[in-house]
C-alpha cells in the first residue's frame, strides 16, 4: 500500500516545523521542564512550537487585540491561558497584549518562515521547492472554505477543528494568493482539508488513526515503544488511549513475558476500525483525484515523496530534542496539544 497522501503531508510540514522551532530555541531566550535558568535570572518565555506564533502571536502587539477579532484574523483558536502563563502575553481592560518578553519573541519568529524556506531551497533545490509550492497552491486554491494557516489545536476526542463559518474564496479578506502563503501554510491547509473529510466519516479523529492505531495489532505492543514507534510523546499517547479504550478498541494490559512492562493491543472492534481507517485513507485520495485532477494529486504526491524520504530535522546539540530518545518517524499526523503546539505533541 503506497504511503497515504496524508502522512506525506504530515511529515513534510512537522520536518518544517521542528527546524523552525529549533531554530527559535536557539535565538530566543527559553526555558522548559528540563532547563530552567538560575533562580533570578529568568528572562526568557516557556518554549513553544510555530503553531502559537501562527495562531495567536503574529496577530498580537502593544496596542492589543480582542479575543472575537484574535480568532477571528487567525480563523482558529489559540491557548490564551496558556501564553499569558507561559510569559507571551497579557490581558487588561478586555484586550490581549504582547509583553516585552512576547515581543522579543515575535522579532525571531517573524523572519523564520523565510530563513527556514531558503534553508529548503539550498538543501533540496530551487526548483524542488517552488514546484512544491505551485503543486499545493493548484489544490489549495481550490478549497470552498478559508482555512486557517496553521493546524487547529487538537479539541475533544483528538479531533481537528475546521471554521465555524465557511467562506467563499471571493468573500475572504485576503485570497492567500500562493505566493503570498508559507510553505508550512500551504501543507497545513492541505492536511486539515483532507482531516476534516475523513473525520466527517469516521467516529475516530485522524491523529488517534494515524499515530496510535495504526502501529498496534492484535498481538500486542509494549507501551514504553510506542513513542518510538508513533514519533508522538507519551502525553498525546496516553490522551489517545484514553479514547480507545472507552470505545473498546484497545486494551493495555501486563506483558505476557513478564516483568513490569505494559503491552497495547487492538480488540476485534479495534482491528475492524483500523481496517475501516486505512480504506478511508485510500477512498479519500481517490475522490480528491476525481475532484481536483488526477494530474494535481499526483504531482503532489510525487513532490512530497521526494522530499520525505529527505527531510530528517537534526536540533542542535544543546537543544532540547537532542537529549531526547530520536523516533523511528515522524508523526503519520502533526498532534498539536494545548501542551505549546509542538507537533509531536511534546
């Protein structure tokens, strides 16, 4: 079975991502769980991922922002609480604000976009990447809703969130001509387009299929290489099993060999909605051939299976990603939690 048109969409854009976020720990003054600054001399923010630059920080300044005019530009919702206790922002007389540490943090993420895209360019070719561009343009711009530039943090049950109001391309403020769209918006586009379809069939949320259900089996797995195995954390690992289980399509129970170790298993019911999920996947690629041009989806396809088979993000060796354990993959589909945005859902 070839590789679904959306996981190459998935890991080319978290590639992106986490370039672009190893890029802003190394500028940006930071701390996390694992590094935390002397006592007295914090200065910098929690990290976070590009999502909250996308949608929430690029929107926010002195002057203020309401929240109804904040999702409103970013055609999504943000982690307000979040980035006001992360250090980003404020909120005083009903508007958000940028604090001076927040705007510290704006002036590196503004020029990442580019930097990261040139990096693309030299790395993987000029041409590569504008036909890269021009393939997701020809399928993006022909989507009846305006999507948001980024993906949607992760609601209930894991699912990805699309506009509460549709509109019309000749209704948008700004038609997102290609040119004018970042790489990761173009793909981000792409992929909730094709998370929304399946999800609207299916009583699972792509980012549970893709990551979790796909590498169990009947068999078993043990729960500590799922990480390994998924490219997700153990966090968004767990969430998912917390809906798996209630619908009764895995169970995680004592290794049979022995020991302390947990082993993850599908049920019956799992092994049919895993087979129900792949068929979704190949059903959905099919229809987008039909609709948007056989030519358009496999030109894609083609672009973004060149560039998968390439594109392994290394972080820098004081980063917060190279003490970690290095997954087997990238995410099948980006989880980003409300724990900062970060892809993998760290």
């Amino acid at each position: 079975m070839p590789v679904p048109l959306s996981t190459l969409l998935s890991q080319v854009l978290v590639a992106f991502t986490i370039e672009f976020d190893n890029e802003f720990e190394r500028q940006m003054p930071h701390w996390t769980t694992n590094y935390r600054p002397p006592a007295g001399t914090r200065q910098g923010v929690w990290l976070v991922s590009m999502a909250m630059w996308t949608n929430c920080m690029q929107f926010v300044g002195e002057e203020g922002i309401s929240v109804g005019e904040l999702e409103r530009l970013a055609r999504t919702k943000t982690n307000l609480n979040g980035m006001e206790r992360w250090g980003y922002t404020l909120r005083s007389a009903g508007l958000i604000r940028a604090t001076p540490k927040g705007r510290m943090a704006q002036q590196v993420w503004g020029p990442l976009f580019g930097a990261i895209e040139e990096r693309w360019r030299a790395r993987f070719g000029k041409d590569e990447i504008q036909h890269l561009r021009e393939s997701l343009w020809a399928l993006v711009s022909r989507f009846d809703v305006d999507l948001p530039d980024c993906l949607p943090i992760l609601g209930y049950g894991l699912f990805s969130i699309g506009p509460k109001h549709e509109q019309r391309p000749d209704q948008r403020e700004d038609t997102g001509r290609g040119s004018q769209l970042t790489l990761p918006a173009l793909l981000s586009r792409a992929l909730l387009a094709f998370a929304i379809e399946f999800e609207s069939e299916s009583h699972l949320s792509l980012a549970i299929c893709a990551n979790v259900l796909r590498v169990l089996n009947e068999s078993g797995a043990r729960v500590r290489d799922l990480p390994s195995l998924t490219g997700v954390s153990k966090e968004a690992i767990a969430m998912a099993f917390g809906i798996l289980q209630k619908m009764r399509l895995a169970v995680i129970e004592p290794d049979p060999a022995g020991g302390r170790a947990k082993v993850a298993r599908l049920t019956s019911r799992g092994r049919k909605a895993q087979e129900a999920y792949r068929q979704l996947l190949g059903s959905i690629e099919e229809r987008w051939q039909a609709r948007f041009g056989e030519d358009t989806i496999r030109t894609l396809r083609k672009l973004l299976e060149r560039l998968a088979a390439e594109v392994i993000p290394e972080p820098y060796p004081d980063g917060w990603r190279a003490s970690a354990p290095k997954p087997a993959t990238l995410p099948h589909y980006p989880m980003v939690l409300h724990r900062g945005g970060f892809p993998d859902g760290s």
